[in-house]
C-alpha cells in the first residue's frame, strides 16, 4: 500500500552489509524531509552563510583534475545558483572569474553536521533508520552540491561503505570492484588519509600510459532523484554531475574490517609524510591534499600507528570474549566499543558498533548469496558496462526515474572517519593551480624515477596490507 516501504528496516540493513556489489535502492526515502533539499530551498535555510566551492575545467584531458590542480572560492548558495544559470548579477560576485561555460564548482564533502551546526532540527530530515541505522541522521552525513560537469576522481574509500541519496539532478557514478585495483594504477599523491586514488582519468583514459586499464571491468549507473546508491566497500569509483545542478546526500557506514584499515592507513601516512617531507619544497610538488591541511610530524604519526594497533588488538579481544558469549545465549544483537572481527555483518553506529546476524550463509558462492538477495524493481543491480558500449560514455544501467517512481536522493564519495578540515584559500581570479601534477607527464625509458615512483611502489595497497599483517603479527606475540 501507499507508504509502505519494500524493505523492513532490518531487510535493508542486511543488504547493505552482506551486499558485495553496488545496488540502487528505490521507493525508500519517500518521507523524507531532506528530498526538498534542493539547491533553492537550502539558499533560503543558510541564508546567506558562505560555503567553499571547488572549481574545475570542462574540458576533459588525459590527466584527472586532482583536488591539488583545483581553484577554491567561498560564495554563497544564491550566488552559486546565479553563477551557474549564466544570470548578469554574479558579473562582480566571487564567482565571477570563472566562465560557467568552461567551468564546473563544486561544494564537496560538507559536513552537515557543521554547515547546519546553528539548525541541528535540521539534521533529522535524514533518516537513516530506514535502512537500518537507528540514530544515523544528518548529523553522520555529508552533502554535495554540484554543477554540470563536477566530478570526483576515480578513487576507493580506504574505510567504511557508503550509502547516497540522490536530491537533485542526475549523477553519473562509474564504479569498478575491488580486483580491478592493479588496472587502475593506485596511488597516494595527492595523499588524504582514506583516499587511494587512480592515475587514469577514467572518462578519458591514456590508454598507452595506462595499458592495464582495458583489463577493468565498469559498473555503469546513472543516480536520479529519490534513489539510494550503495558503494560497496573497496569499490573504486568516479561520479560526475550530468544536470546544471546536483544536490546528494551520503553516509559512510562503518565496518569492522575499518580497525585493520587504519592500521594500513596510520603506515601508508607515516611513509608518505617522512619520504615527501624530505624533498626539497622548491621542487613546487603540492603532493598533500587541500583536506589535510599540513603534514604530520613523524612523532604524531607514530602515536597514530601505535593508537591503530592498540584499538584492533582491543576490538579482537572483545570480538573473542563476545563470540563465546553467544555460543551460550540466544542474544543477536548486543553493543560494544568497537566493531568486532566478524567480516561485513557489523555496522558501526555513533555510539557504538552493533552486530548484525541473520541468515546470510557467507559460507556459500557468491552466485548462491546473490540469489538470496531480493533483486527487483526496488533493489536495482549495478551491472557491468557491456563491451559493447566501449569507453565511459554510456549507462549500464539506467535506473532514473523514467521507469520508476523514485522519490528524491544523494550520491557521493567517501570519507568515513577523515575529518576534512576547511582550506581557507584566496579568491583571486587564477587558474587552477596545477594544471600538471609531479606525474603527470608521459613515462618514457630515459625519465629519470621520482620519489613519487618510489612511493606508488612502496604504498601499494597490496604492499601495505602485507607489511600492516606482518606488523600485527609482530605485536599479537
């Protein structure tokens, strides 16, 4: 009937954490508050407060538009709105050294919980009990507001997985699994702890740079108003904003395998900061993410390590005293001070982790689990791009309101636990700053390696995850 969702609160959460594959979820956010949330009606709710927007050229060479090779603006949302409508009256606003023709912006990776921090009502317009997170609201969400053309680099998120709500306009997510890591050339410069990002921009890719990259594999969706996009964990993906104006909405979910990750993670900054530190600054590389601010010290990245081992260790332990626990009660849910060691059915929640059994067999093939998940006209599979479609151009899936009855949601790109910490930078009218990174250059036999080399070798994810088990083993004895 009218009102009812297709999935229970429980249902859904077991898809979420159990689902090793994208998926889009529809007719679940009816009720929503946040699906007004459109660019017009948030102008009116900040009413005049400023945000920073990052701007990028349309234009779509072989290189990805890092976050480094970015200009930065503060401008309203009003602002925003006229400066993308082409309107006379953002001639002399901050915006206005930019062609909209030529440029994108992008308000990315907002912490509703700070923009809104003087509206905190606002945060429960966000509801994601639906899905099975009691108490997960605004306040665990982040918002992007984009104009036609704004994008995110391929990348994967080191932690977590991530659910997005769609709001306003259409985005375009491409998004390759986990196996597809070595055909996507990883690397950590720019560096931002929870970010691996790729070399190839994959809506243009250098083919003869980045020959590996034939080998991967797309999933190909387009995201509408009212659909909910799960990105799986390990997912690479790339969005753009395919609508002159994109709102969206994510949450990124913890898991309990996050407690190893930031393990490799504290390793991965320890590195990059000693090795980069000690270049000569002259050499102009601006290998440090706008979100990190500055590099850490190597004293601060050892307690961080150090914090990273203690915590896994002390979520092991708890896992252990908490399974031998069950075997004797008939108790299914219990909380804890952190995830426990139990693969993808925990999820971790504000105050606490909870742990999440069902009937999920993970014993089983995966063409067995898949089948148990309900797959529909509300479920939607992200599939592969068919090789007939060729490169980044067209949809695998095109699950947009044509053919269903979505109502409103968000999308985005992860980054579960990173704090992203607000770059004050100039408004001055100059082109993004690195047009070419340190990299970025074609590779032949003669070029001399860099210490970028040296590093896209030495924090390889696969090189990383075996120092970070070779360094737990170490401790555990």
């Amino acid at each position: 009937g009218e009102g009812v969702k297709p999935f229970t609160p429980e249902k859904a959460k077991e898809i979420v954490m159990s689902l090793q594959q994208p998926a889009v979820f529809c007719n679940m956010v009816g009720d929503w508050p946040a699906l007004q949330w459109n660019v017009k009606y948030l102008s009116a709710v900040l009413d005049g407060k400023t945000v920073q927007f990052r701007l990028g050229l349309k234009t779509v060479d072989l290189v990805p538009q890092f976050e480094t090779r970015c200009s930065y603006v503060e401008a309203t949302l009003e602002e925003f709105l006229a400066w993308s409508c082409g309107q006379p009256s953002c001639l002399s606003g901050p915006l206005s050294c930019y062609d909209s023709s030529k440029y994108w912006a992008y308000a990315d990776y907002k912490y509703i919980a700070r923009i809104f921090e003087d509206k905190p009502e606002i945060f429960q317009d966000i509801r994601w009990s639906d899905f099975g997170f009691p108490g997960r609201s605004g306040k665990e969400s982040t918002l992007w507001i984009g104009s036609e053309g704004a994008n995110t680099p391929c990348h994967l998120d080191s932690y977590g997985c991530n659910l997005v709500l769609q709001v306003e306009g259409r985005k375009r997510w491409h998004l390759f699994p986990p196996g597809d890591t070595s055909f996507l050339y990883p690397t950590r410069i720019p560096y931002e702890e929870s970010s691996i990002f790729s070399k190839v921009n994959v809506a243009n890719p250098d083919l003869k740079r980045f020959p590996k990259f034939r080998n991967s594999t797309a999933h190909v969706v387009t995201l509408s108003p009212g659909q909910v996009l799960l990105v799986p964990r390990h997912w690479w993906h790339y969005v753009e904003s395919i609508d002159p104006i994109t709102v969206s909405i994510n949450s990124w979910i913890e898991l309990d395998a996050d407690h190893e990750a930031r393990v490799e993670e504290a390793i991965t900054r320890m590195l990059v900061c000693a090795i980069k530190s000690a270049e000569n600054p002259s050499d102009g590389d601006l290998w440090l993410n706008p979100t990190e601010v500055e590099a850490t010290s190597h004293e601060i990245n050892l307690q961080y390590l150090n914090q990273a081992v203690s915590t896994y260790f002390k979520c092991q332990k708890t896992s252990v005293s908490e399974q031998a626990h069950s075997s004797s009660t008939a108790a299914e849910q219990r909380t804890g001070i952190s995830c426990k060691r139990k693969k993808r059915e925990v999820g971790c929640e504000p105050d606490g982790c909870r742990l999440l059994t069902h009937g999920f067999d993970f014993s089983t093939s995966k063409a067995e689990e898949l089948q148990k998940i309900p797959f529909g006209p509300h479920l939607i599979q992200v599939l592969p791009q068919s090789q007939e479609t060729g490169s980044m151009g067209a949809v695998a899936v095109e699950s947009d309101s044509r053919d269903l009855p979505c109502e409103n949601e968000g999308e985005h790109i992860g980054k579960l636990h990173r704090r992203r910490k607000q770059l004050v930078m100039s408004n001055d009218c100059e082109m993004p700053a690195h047009q070419m990174d340190s990299d970025s250059s074609p590779c032949t036999s003669q070029t001399a390696l860099s210490t970028n080399d040296l590093l896209d070798c030495l924090v390889n994810p696969h090189v990383i995850s075996l120092v970070a088990r070779l360094l737990l083993e170490r401790t555990g004895v």
